[in-house]
C-alpha cells in the first residue's frame, strides 16, 4: 500500500525510492567527509585478533614481544594484531504518532530517517552489521543486524513507510526486546522524542542494558515543542497530543499562559536529563530545523574527549 508524502497525497514507489535514493547520497558524502573516522573510533569492535609478527623496533610495547619466535629467530619479534570489529549496531526507533509532527523543514520521523542513515552507512563503512526495531506501544517490526546496502535500503524504506498499529509510545517493551535479543554487546541508538518523559521502568531497563551494551539516546524535536517561546503571540492556539488526541486551547497572547507553557517545557527538559543522568546514558539532540552534523559531530567529540582523559 502506498503511503502519503507530506502534502497528503499519495506517494508512488518511483517517489519513494528517489527519496530513500536522496537519503542515500547525503548519509554517504557525510560519512565520507565527516563521520567515518569518528564512528570507528568511538564504536570500537569485539576485540583482537591475531594477525602477524614483525621484528621489534625501538618505541614498540615490550609487551607484545612474541617469546617463541624471539628465542627461534634470535632477535626480538613483537605480535601484531587487528581490531576485531564484529560490531553490531540496532536503531530503535519511536513510531508513535507524536513523530508526526514539524514546524519547520521536516518531520521528525523524517529527522529520524536521516540519523538512521547517517549511523548505517557509518556502519557500513567499518564493516559492522546494522539493524532496525520499530516500536510503538509494542514491538511491531524487526530487521535483525545485516551487512550491506541492500540491506540498509531496506532498513531506510522501513523506517520511511512504516504505519504502526496503535498510536502510543512504550520504550520500555522495546528496549526489553532489543536487549534480549542482542546477545553480543553492541550499540544500541534508541531514537525518540521522548515527549512523555521516561518513567522508571524505562529507566531500569536503560541502565540494565547501558551495563551489557553502548546505549545512546537520540532525541528527535521540532523548535515548537522544544522552544515555545519562539511561538508568536497571536491569540488562541490549539494544541493535540497526538498519541491521544487530547486537545487543549491557549491563549500565547495572554502573558499567563504563555510563561505556564515555557516552564511546563523548562521542567520536562530538566526531568528527561534528569532520567537519563540516573540510567547513565548519553544524549544526541537532534532538532528538524537544522543539520544533524553539528549534533553527531559535537557526540563525537564529547566522545573521543572521555576516551582520552579515561571517563
């Protein structure tokens, strides 16, 4: 069935795959000019492995000298070895209808493609496999961890064309699954807008699995929901929860309301760093009215940063 472009009309398959092409193009020229080196640095691979000896030179680790082949060779030999990478990368993403939704530029599930892309063909680069769950009020589909482009075509168009069965978000029944299921540690982006907040037994499940793999939270927001305060003051506006409809009329123009809407914002901004600061993990934060480059690049670098100084 086809789906609807963000005009509502109909999209054909030719559109569809010039769109998933697009995303293509753009996530390879910025893993090629930016994110490649980055992402094999800070996702390191399942370990070591073995691949040759060579004859000692000043400034190498004594301790990788190779005792046998110095005592048959007589001279000293040190052990080279390879980084296994082996390294499995599963996207969990939010389909819930609050995904639905933005002001400016794109949607943010069209936001969330564009990150899935940008960490898959990053992937694809350094030899790992990816994979894709996609969550609502269940887990609904699964594409288990594959190499490819094929298989990261695959993954785009599912992120893209995918209708969930039920409007709401419960990250934890996801998060569940995906740690279950991923038997070898891995790194797991868990791509929402976390609009509802984490309750504690997101939490849990967070800082259960953030022990096994590499868990990042990618949050996807539109500048009206993370800065209301931009919104104009012209009167009455109405607004709807999309995952349960629910509607609520507010006045921007009436000074009041509109300072009750900025600190209902402020207090769920502190709540969510908050959540996450106690089920220690990261955040990458993803906005639709910009490049997603400086977000994943200044990750990174926070990165690269700790790995150095041995945080």
């Amino acid at each position: 069935m086809s789906r609807a472009d963000d005009n509502g009309a109909p999209e054909t398959p030719q559109q569809m795959w010039r769109r998933i092409r697009r995303l293509e193009i753009t996530a390879r020229r910025l893993v090629a000019e930016q994110f490649a080196g980055s992402y094999h640095s800070v996702f390191k691979g399942a370990g070591l492995q073995f691949e040759q000896i060579r004859e000692y030179a000043p400034g190498d680790d004594p301790r990788l000298i190779d005792h046998n082949a110095t005592a048959r060779l007589g001279k000293p030999f040190v052990k080279l070895f390879v980084e296994e990478r082996q390294l499995q990368v599963m996207l969990l993403v939010d389909m819930s209808a609050s995904l639905r939704f933005g002001t400016v530029g794109r949607l943010k599930r069209q936001l969330a493609a564009e990150f899935a892309a940008a960490i898959s063909f990053a992937a694809l680069a350094n030899n790992d496999k990816v994979g894709l769950a996609l969550c609502a009020e269940t887990v609904e589909r699964v594409l288990p961890p594959h190499r490819g482009r094929r298989h990261i075509l695959t993954l785009l168009h599912e992120l893209l064309n995918f209708e969930p069965s039920t409007p709401g978000t419960r990250l934890e029944v996801g998060l569940e699954k995906v740690g279950r299921q991923m038997r070898r540690r891995g790194v797991i982006f868990v791509v929402s807008d976390f609009l509802g907040g984490l309750n504690e037994a997101t939490v849990r499940q967070m800082r259960w699995i953030g022990r096994r793999h590499d868990l990042i939270a990618v949050s996807v927001l539109d500048p009206a929901e993370s800065h209301p305060e931009r919104l104009p003051a012209t009167g009455l506006w109405r607004f709807e929860e999309p995952e349960t409809g629910r509607q609520r009329v507010v006045d921007l123009a009436w000074p009041p309301a509109r300072r009750a809407l900025i600190a209902r914002t402020h207090r769920w901004r502190d709540e969510l760093a908050e959540s996450l600061r106690r089920a220690e993990v990261e955040r990458i934060a993803l906005s639709t009215e910009g490049s997603l480059v400086p977000a994943l690049l200044g990750f990174f670098n926070r990165r690269t940063r700790h790995m150095r100084q041995g945080v």
